[in-house]
C-alpha cells in the first residue's frame, strides 16, 4: 500500500513538473514588426535576383507562346495545352516573388526597380 502511495506521488510530481516545463518551453519571445538589419542588407541581392529572374522570363515567354501556337496549329492541343499551363505558373511565379520584394522593400524602407512591366501575350488554352 506503501508503495502505490509512493508511485502515484511520483507520476503525479512528474506528470505537474512536466507540464510547466512544457508551457515554459512554449512561450518563446515572438520578434517584433521591425525588419533585421540581415534582412534589409539582403534586399539589394534580393533585388537584382528577382530583375534577373524577370529579363530570362520576359525574354522565354514570346518563344513559349510562339510554340504554343505551333503545336495548336498542328493539332497537337496536349502539347499546346502543356506550354500553356507551364507559361501561366512562370507568370505566376513572377507575380509573387515581385509581390515578396515589395513586401521586403516596405518593411526596410528601400526603394527599386521592382517587378517588370508585366509579360504580354495569352496563356489560354
């Protein structure tokens, strides 16, 4: 009896400290809204990357569309409808890293040349 006494005071010490130290463990300082100055020194290089990313896609998509538009004329549509779908996800993909560097530059303050002109041409099928 003396045992069960001792062996329920010891899970329940255990179980009590076991959680405080999982509360504790849980409450972690959260940053606040101003940016790391890592973060700012990084927006230039972020910044010339992404221009890079959109002078390579602005000089691809014609040729892309070009292609399309080949292999819908052959009636090859799968084909077409393949370079379609790849053209909307690169443009996509533009809109969201100019839509981060905007993001970036506000929170540090910065300005640039961000984003491009916009791709021209259709990505329907």
């Amino acid at each position: 009896m003396f045992r069960k006494i001792i062996a329920g005071t010891a899970v329940a010490g255990a179980l009590t400290f076991g959680m405080a130290g999982i509360a504790g463990a849980a409450t972690t300082s959260t940053p606040t809204g101003t940016p790391s100055a890592a973060l700012c020194a990084k927006a230039a290089k972020v910044e010339a990357r992404i221009q890079t990313f959109d002078a390579k896609v602005n000089a691809r998509i014609p040729k892309a569309e070009a292609r399309e538009a080949t292999a819908r004329a052959a009636g090859h549509t799968k084909v077409a409808d393949f370079i379609a779908n790849r053209i909307t996800k690169v443009q996509a993909r533009e809109t969201k890293l100019n839509a981060r560097l905007a993001k970036i530059e506000a929170k540090c303050g910065t300005t640039g040349a961000t984003g491009s002109a916009g791709t021209t041409g259709s990505a329907t099928s």
